[in-house]
C-alpha cells in the first residue's frame, strides 16, 4: 500500500490534480488533503469500480479516471476539466458533490487550484497511472468503451425525432449556400461585405438550456471560421491560439447576451486578420513558413543563420527569397515582430519591462529600451503610461 500511496502523492505533485486512494469504498488517503473534504460523487464511483482502468463523466461534463489495483484497491483521478470552470458551474457541480454552501468558497478555490487537462492528455495519464501500478501496457483509446449497438439505436431514435419535427414545421431548409458565402468573407478578409449578410439560417439545438446552446454555437462557429481563416492565409499556428484565447474567454462568461457579443466580435477579429495578411501577399511557401516560425518564436534570440540552419537552406538564399517577397530583411522583420508583441505586453499585461525584455530575448533592458525608442519614438515605460 505504501508504494500506492506514493504513487498518488507524486502524481498529484507532477499533475496538480485530485488523487484519491480507496480500498474497497473505504477512502485511504488523498491529495491534497482537503480533497477528503470533496470526495468524488458516489455515482461515479460506482461507475469507475465497473472497469479496471476507465473515465467517466459527471452530468455537469467534468470527468474523473479510475485505475484498479490488486488487493482491492483503487487510484482515483479526478475531477478533471479540459478548461477552466466558472463560478455558475462549480456552483452546479458544489450541489453534486453535497457541500455545504457555507463551504462553498473553499471548494470554489479546490476547484481553481485544479489544472485543466484536455481528454486527451488526461486518457495518457490514465495509461500511464495503469503502466505504473499493473505494468500492463494499454492504448489510451480503449480506455473509454461504450455498446455500439446501443449508442447506434440512440441516434437512430434522435435523428428520427429530429426530421420528424423539422418536417412537421417546415424548417428543412438548407444553409449551404449562405454557409459557402460567410466563410468566403472569412477567407477573403472581406469585412465590409460581412457586415451586410442577413443570418436567416435556422440552428439546431444542441444542449438543453439556453446559455450552454449558444456557449455549444460559439464552440461550432470559433473552430469553422478559425478554419476558413487559415485557408484565407492566417498562420495556422497564430490561428489555433486565437481560437483557444476566444474558446477561453468564452467559458468564463455566464450571460447569453455577452456570448453573442463575443461572437461577433471573433468574427470580425479573424476577418480582420486576414484581411491584414493579404495585404502582405506572400507566394513563396518558404517564406510563409519562415513568417510563421518567427511569429511563434519571438521570445527567442532569433538569428538569420539559425533560421536558414532550421530550414535547411542557404543563409544567403532565405534572405533573397525574404527580402524579394516582403521588401524587408529578415532581420527587420524580426525585430518588428518582437516590437508588436511587446506593445501588447506592456498594454495589456502587468509584466515588468525587464520581464518583457527578457522575454523577447533582448540581449538586456537598456537594449530593449533603446531598440524600442528608435522604432517607436517614446520609451516603453511612456508606451505603457499612455495606454493605460
């Protein structure tokens, strides 16, 4: 049991996650230690002690993982989000777990000193929690099984519903045609012309109450317009972290108003960026990779060499091929790119500017300083003192 033991209290150090130990139903030991105050809602247990390595998932789509070992015992992971969970929702999932609303903000602030962690990640930790006690290896994949003949006769149900309704209220109309238009406007940073589409497409529904459907809507529309964005010519790197920034701030919000205002807003945001990398054409596919690269990279002390050496071209060629394309030198071009993103820092952070120097990989503060007047004219802490 001592070797258990150990086991979870590492796992939770590495991970920053709920660890529970259990021998039977009895509760041997968890980490942290207030966990014993929130134990796991004995519904999922049960579903958990029905498999020897699974995950399951609460009605309010946290999930916990469950590992057993010999001797009756049993490692518990868990509760687990793939993002950050708001007031409203630790307020539904405090009811579940039967704690007392006196204790409600000590189990607010358990809830915010758990790392969120995407199924993904979490279904490799569960191999590998299960590689370490059994030494059995398993795929992560199998982890979550399911009748296929039963989900199968659901959809089969739903669906028929669905048509059944959507015919009866004649609302089977298509969207394609306007779909095919918005994300044109998408891929062609086409702002003006976004602006003056009529949405007159019916939406399905896809969760049962009204905030967690359009919450459901953001999700679908972020991740196709995020899409028709990097096929407009956004780097797809930039694109992906945008889209995690909006999916983010998304969950955060408890109001049906402010998530249709986020939505627009996202919209427009990628169009607008698009609109800003074409008119900066780049044909060259080195040189958009190299674009990229920099874009993603600027907190490193990026050399022209070094780049060259990434790609595996010649020093002198990479820069022709840069300097022909864009009407810059690499050189300048990083540089810019590190000014961009320092001004972001310094307006919307509470980083230091020696932490922001540090950051971009400037060789010191003053470097920065002055590399930072020259382009800009006012010193960063001026910079800063303004926009704020």
């Amino acid at each position: 049991m001592e070797d258990l033991i150990n086991c979870c209290k590492y796992l939770h150090g590495f991970a920053c996650i709920p660890v529970y130990l259990y021998h039977g139903e009895e509760l041997i030991k968890c980490f942290p230690q207030e966990a014993e105050n929130y134990p796991p809602p004995v519904g999922c247990l049960e579903k958990i002690r029905m498999s020897k390595v699974s995950c399951v998932f609460s009605r309010h789509d946290i999930f916990f993982g469950g590992v057993q070992a010999e001797g009756g015992y049993m490692v518990v992971i868990g509760h687990m989000s793939p993002v950050p969970l708001n007031k409203a929702i630790m307020e539904e999932i405090r009811e579940e777990y039967g704690v007392d609303p006196s204790k409600a903000e000590s189990f607010f602030s358990f809830c915010d000193n758990t790392r969120s962690m995407d199924m993904g990640t979490f279904f490799n930790l569960l191999a590998f929690v299960n590689y370490v006690i059994n030494h059995e290896d398993l795929n992560p994949l199998n982890i979550l099984r399911f009748d296929v003949a039963e989900v199968d006769n659901i959809i089969k149900k739903h669906y028929t519903s669905e048509v059944f309704h959507l015919k009866e209220e004649e609302s089977m109309q298509g969207s394609m045609a306007f779909e095919n238009e918005f994300f044109g406007c998408i891929e062609n940073g086409d702002l003006e012309k976004l602006e003056k589409l009529s949405i007159s497409t019916t939406v399905g529904r896809i969760a049962n109450d009204n905030l967690r459907q359009q919450k459901n809507m953001f999700v679908v529309c972020v991740t196709l317009v995020c899409r028709a964005a990097m096929r407009g010519g956004f780097a797809e790197s930039l694109a992906y972290a945008l889209s995690d920034t909006y999916l983010q701030l998304m969950e955060k919000l408890d109001d049906i108003q402010e998530v249709i205002n986020l939505t627009t807003h996202m919209i427009q945001d990628f169009c607008s960026r698009v609109a800003e990398a074409k008119n900066t054409p780049v044909l060259d596919s080195l040189v958009k990779r190299v674009i990229e690269y920099v874009h993603m990279n600027t907190n490193r002390d990026l050399k022209v060499e070094e780049i060259a050496k990434h790609f595996g071209v010649d020093r002198s060629q990479l820069s022709h091929k840069f300097s022909y394309e864009l009407g810059i030198s690499l050189g300048k071009f990083i540089r810019q790119c590190k000014l961009d993103e320092s001004k972001n820092l310094l307006q919307y952070t509470d980083k230091s500017i020696s932490e922001i120097s540090c950051y971009l990989g400037f060789a010191n503060q003053s470097h920065f300083q002055r590399v930072f007047k020259s382009e800009m004219g006012v010193t960063p802490k001026e910079f800063r003192t303004k926009k704020k």
